[in-house]
C-alpha cells in the first residue's frame, strides 16, 4: 500500500517526459469569413504554432489541413511562420492532407518537410481565381443612376456597379499573373526534384486525389495521420492542440448554429459587393 502513490507518481514523472508530437488542425478558409469566425489568419493561428512547437521532448510537429484555400497573403504568412518556428527549434513538420488542401491549403502544406494524403483527398488547385458581380445593367433597368466620384484613374478598377473596361480585366489577368508565379516559385522551392509532371499539367489549377497526387509529386505519400505517426514514433504521445473557440461558440457555450453559415455567406458576399472584385488562391 505505501508503495501506490510512489508507483503513481513515477508514472506521470515518466509521462512527462516521453516523447510527443503536437498536432495542430488548420480547418477552414483561409483570411476573413465572417464577424466571431475569422477563418485561418496569422493572428489566429499564432497561438497555436507557437504552443505546438513549445512541447516538450518534441519530436515533430503535424499540421493537418483540410482547406479549400482563400486569401493568399495569409497563406504565405502562416506558411513561412511554420517554416521559422520549424527552424527555430529544429523539429521536422509533417503535413496531413484530409478533404482537401487545395490552392491556399496546399501553399500551407508545402510548408511541411513531409506530405501526406488520405488515398481520397483531394490536393492541388495550384492557380488564381478572381470573382465578383456585375450590376451595371441592373442599375439600367430599374433607372438608377450610378454616381462614382475618385481620385486617381484606377482606384475604382473593375467597380461592380460599372461596366468592366477591357483594360481593367487585362490589369487583373497580370495581377493574377504575378500571383499565380509566386505560388509556382514556392511549391518548387518547397517540392523540388519531387515534382514529376509538366509544368502545365502540374500548374494549370487542377486537383489530384491520392495516390495521383504521390505521381506528380505534390504529396510524398498516401497515409492518414494515427498510422503514420504510430510507425515513425512509436513512442511518442500525440498532443493536440486546440484551436480557441470563435466568438459566437463562446457566447452560445459552443452549440452553433446554421446561422453561422448563413453570416458567412452573407459576409462574403457582402464583401465582394465592396470590394468589386476579390482574388484568392482558390
């Protein structure tokens, strides 16, 4: 009997100190969604990269991804902050592809040293897509008349109350141009020799699912998370940290409702409304 609670505490001491693997989910859009549901930003994805990689006896970190893209500044701004606190504190990173890492979501995952997909995950989409409305005939049926007043020749490009100039729509395309190079550069830098397909078939914005996507190189290897850390740290305990609930889950104790959706909904499409027109690695 007085031997127990020495027996119970040698357990959590030799728990503490077992090897771990911090597992971070980056679920969702990636930049703005709505009011109380940010999406996947720098600044709330922060928290999290960091207490990830502060574990102790850390032998790796997983990003698991399931991301249809969105906003490519921060796609590129949380991805390099994984590279850096990758090397700050000289853990690998491996990267768990689920429904989807595509355009935005796959920029984040050639963060990673390693890729892996579910052999029904969709990967890729590695191109640039612009949307928006056009109201200007609206405006015209219903006799209203559109007043615009600004200073500058191009800062109200492609106004969605106006009728598109052709020379708005070729200033995007080379927009979407530069954008599109970018992401090309960073996958190549992050993918390399790996990449074993043509340019234009591995760039022209399309998906693969699984086993393809290990073909053409965007993935190293079919595998879902539990088996694959369980046969490369045997070891090692899985610590998962949590995302911080969003601002209505908390005020509502968690139970969302389709409301949620229908905010976001409306909040982006309000959005394009302002903004006319709104580019994203999608």
């Amino acid at each position: 009997m007085n031997g127990a609670p020495w027996s119970k505490l040698a357990k959590r001491v030799s728990k503490s100190r077992a090897d771990r693997v911090a597992v971070v989910r980056l679920d969702g859009a990636i930049g703005a969604v709505g009011m109380g549901r940010p999406g996947l930003t720098t600044d709330s994805v922060e928290p999290m990269l960091k207490r990830a990689f502060d574990v102790e006896h850390l032998k790796a970190v997983v990003i698991v991804v399931n991301s249809p893209g969105g906003s490519p500044a921060q796609s590129e701004y949380i991805a390099e902050r994984i590279r850096q606190l990758s090397a700050e504190k000289g853990v690998p990173v491996l990267a768990f592809c689920e429904d989807v890492a595509a355009s935005g979501g796959y920029w984040i995952a050639c963060a990673a040293d390693e890729i892996y997909a579910a052999r029904t995950s969709m990967v890729g989409s590695i191109g640039v897509v612009s949307s928006g409305f056009g109201f200007a005939d609206v405006l015209t049926r219903f006799g209203v008349e559109r007043r615009l007043y600004a200073a500058g020749d191009h800062k109200a490009r492609l106004d969605t109350f106006s009728p598109a100039r052709p020379e708005d729509v070729e200033w995007l395309k080379g927009l979407q141009g530069e954008l599109h190079q970018a992401f090309i550069a960073w996958v190549r830098q992050r993918r390399g020799k790996k990449l074993n397909a043509p340019d234009d078939e591995l760039f022209s914005g399309d998906v693969w699912i699984g086993d393809r996507a290990v073909d053409v190189g965007l993935v190293d290897a079919v595998g879902v998370m539990r088996s694959v850390i369980a046969e490369r740290y045997p070891d090692a305990e899985i610590t998962r940290i949590e995302a911080p609930k969003p601002l209505l889950a908390r005020l509502t104790g968690g139970q969302l409702s389709t409301g949620a959706v229908v905010e976001d909904a409306v909040s982006a499409a309000v959005g394009a409304l302002d903004r006319g027109i709104v580019t994203h690695l999608r």
